[in-house]
C-alpha cells in the first residue's frame, strides 16, 4: 500500500493567496494541525467502529488495519490544509487500499462504508472546533471534503473491481476443481491444496449447502452461476452450478446457515435451501454436501428450507420416494385426493400424537380432529394411533406433498433450523 510520509506535520502553504478568497484559512490549518497530532488515538477510534458495525474487516489484522487509517486521516488532513483535493500520490495511496481490501475479500461496500467513516470524524472534529473565524469556511471545507470522497471512491471503485474480477474468476475454477476433488476419495491430497488456496483449512470443519434460487427472482437466475450469490455470501461459499440450475457450496462459516435464514425470511435469498450437518475435514466437507443433497431433496413451498440435522429421517427416507411410493401406493393417492385429512395427520404427528394440541394448529376443534383420523383410517387401513400406522402415514402424506404442494400459505417454524 503507498504511504504518504509527513509524520504528523499538516502543510501550512497557501498564506495569503488563500485568505484573500476565501478569509483566513490559517485558522483552518491550526484546526488540521491540532487533529493531526491527535491522529494515532483517532485512528484507534475509528478502527474500532468500522470493525463493529463491518464485520467483515474481522480478516483484516487490526494492527494493519489502524495503520491505514491513520495512514487516510493524515493524507485527508494535509490535503484540507493546503485547501486542496487530493493528489496523485493519496489517491494511489486510496486504490492501494483498495485493492488490497479485494483481494482479502472485503466487499466494496464495506470498504467505501470504512473509508468514509474517518472524513465522517474529520468533519464532526471540525465542527467542534470551529472557531468564528472558521464558521464562514465551513462551506468551502465541506465542498473540499466532498469532492475528495466523490474522487477517491470513483478510483477506489474501480481498483476494487478490477481485482475482485481476476479473483473470481480464478476463485471459480478453482471452486470447481476442489469440488470435484472433494467426491473422489483418491484425490484429497489435491484438495488439501486447493483448499489451502481457496484459503480453507483442510483440516478444519465444513458445512454443505445446496440452493435453487428461486425461479421468480430474475436478478438470481439471470446467469445462473456462483456470481449470483449476494457479495458477503460469495466470499464465505466455495460453489459450483449442477444440473437444474442448484449451486451446491460448502463453507466454514459455522453461522452461514444463520445468514440464509433471515435470507429466506427477507426475501433476499428467496428459494429452496438444503443445509448438511457441520463434518470435520475433507471427507467431511464430502459428507455434508451429501447431506445437504438429502435435505434438499425434502423441500417444498411450504418448507423451503430444510435441514439434515432436523430433518434426517424424513430427508432419507424421500431420497428413496420411487422404491417407497411402490409400497405405499393406495395410501399416497388418497393423501393426494383428501388433503384435509393429510393436513391433519401431519399435525397430529407434530403434535406428538395429542388430539388438545393438533386442533388449533389445523383450526379444529377436537372432535374434528378426531373425525378426520378416523375417516384417515378407513380410508388408507392405518391406525395413526400408532407408531407404524402414523410414520406411514406420515411418509404417504410427504410423498403426495412432493408431487401436489399446497399453495395456502402455512407459518414455518425455521427458527430450529440453526440449533445444531
């Protein structure tokens, strides 16, 4: 990164040039010079706030990340003294940064948001200080200040993206070679090293994940690649484009799962979700995708989001649907042709078989509930007071919910989702 090397002294040029225009800008230079001796604990400040409220410098060392504040409030400070935009060697000094925040991951976003919090302090610490001689220049400075953050982020901007574009592209071949690698037991020891670049830790743990945007959302779908994931997911994902337009990911960020959850809640990762369990090292990294392939495999409208941790017995129960749909024929049909009564037979399983508590989750009373039950049994042959009767009942009942699915909007506890 370049540096701009004045120690704590602010230029005091412009004499009497600048006060015939614009009054006494000395005045402004001692406010300048008084801020920048106070730069190293302002910087520390500073520092401090972009890492709270940007989580994502937690990959910056924060020592590094100090010094380029303060390496940014010297350079703003010197160019507002000398009543002036920045020159040639602070913008560098700016793009370096830039650049440098692409290639650790920082989105840009972030960086813009960081970079504009230190002329935020600068000009909260000149209002403070302003003295009457200050107040008439406080329009000029703000235009200075303005027109230096306007330069800075366009060049910035572009430093930023044309690294984030080579390390995507890279990022994305290698993405698909450490997958590939990752299903053939033979080939860990080549996904030991192109994890090692992808910046994972082979040995660490990993979590599998599997997405079909959905298909409403024209913004996701429009290329259908790794791209499309929101920029502070892509960075944590390592991810490839399967048949049917899924991206199938594994990740190290234990709260990811979190993350697509208030996704799906806000709409902003609107579709299907399959979450594996969290597995240790390569071949676990291997299993959880596995796993997440399963839960997928049990999504529907109504439970968009479906994990293996929760929802194992069921997920691999369903990857088997064609071997299983011979044996429960009779009982999927009349699931499909009653869905009153299917709806009632899957609450009265979540309800831990309690005909109190089923009623107001299908807004019955128990009477009905008990009604329906019985009709379920005459019908299909089993008993859903029992255990066999209700687990096959239950499997006929996600089997026909896989080939009709309700379109009535029904409330979805996804909150458990993220227990394990």
């Amino acid at each position: 990164m370049a540096v701009i090397r004045d120690d704590h002294e602010v230029s005091s040029k412009g004499g009497d040039d600048l006060d015939d225009e614009f009054g006494s800008w000395a005045a402004v230079q001692r406010v300048c010079h008084a801020i920048a001796e106070e730069v190293s604990a302002i910087a520390e400040t500073v520092t401090e706030s972009i890492r709270r409220s940007q989580p994502v410098y937690a990959a910056v060392p924060e020592a590094e990340h100090r010094d380029a504040v303060a390496v940014q409030l010297r350079n703003k400070l010197r160019a507002l003294s000398d009543q002036r935009g920045l020159n040639a060697p602070e913008i560098e000094a700016a793009t370096d940064l830039a650049a440098e925040r692409a290639a650790g991951g920082v989105p840009i976003d972030a960086v813009i948001a960081a970079y504009q919090a230190a002329d935020t302090v600068i000009w909260r610490t000149v209002l403070e200080r302003s003295t009457p001689a200050i107040v008439p220049l406080l329009p000029r400075i703000g235009t200075l200040m303005f027109e230096a953050i306007r330069e800075t982020t366009t060049a910035m901007a572009g430093a930023h993206s044309s690294v984030a574009r080579a390390i995507d592209g890279g990022r994305i071949t290698l993405a698909h070679q450490f997958l590939e690698c990752l299903e053939d037991p033979e080939q860990r020891s080549a996904a030991s090293a192109i994890a090692t670049r992808l910046r994972l830790e082979p040995t660490g743990k990993f979590i599998g994940l599997v997405w079909l945007p959905d298909p409403d959302d024209a913004a996701l779908v429009a290329h259908r690649a790794i791209s499309t994931l929101p920029s502070h997911l892509a960075a944590e994902v390592v991810g490839r484009v399967v048949a049917g337009g899924r991206l199938e990911m594994v990740t190290q960020s234990v709260g990811l799962p979190g993350v697509v959850v208030n996704g799906l809640r806000n709409g902003s990762l609107a579709g299907r979700w399959g979450i594996g369990l969290t597995r240790p090292g390569l071949a676990g990294a291997s299993e959880s995708l596995a796993d997440a392939r399963l839960a997928f495999g049990c999504t529907s409208a109504q439970r968009p989001i479906r994990s293996f941790g929760v929802d194992w017995h069921e997920a691999v129960v369903l990857a088997e649907r064609a071997r299983i749909g011979v044996l429960l024929a009779t009982v999927v049909e009349v699931a499909r042709t009653h869905r009153q009564l299917a709806e009632t037979v899957l609450a009265f399983a979540a309800a831990d078989m309690s005909i109190a508590a089923t009623a107001p989750a299908v807004h019955l009373h128990p009477n009905s509930v008990t009604y329906r039950l019985n009709r379920w049994s005459l019908l299909t042959g089993l008993e859903t007071r029992s255990f066999l009767g209700l687990s096959h009942s239950v499997i006929a009942c996600r089997l026909a919910g896989l080939d009709h699915e309700p379109t009535r909007e029904v409330a979805m506890d996804i909150g458990s989702l993220v227990r394990d």
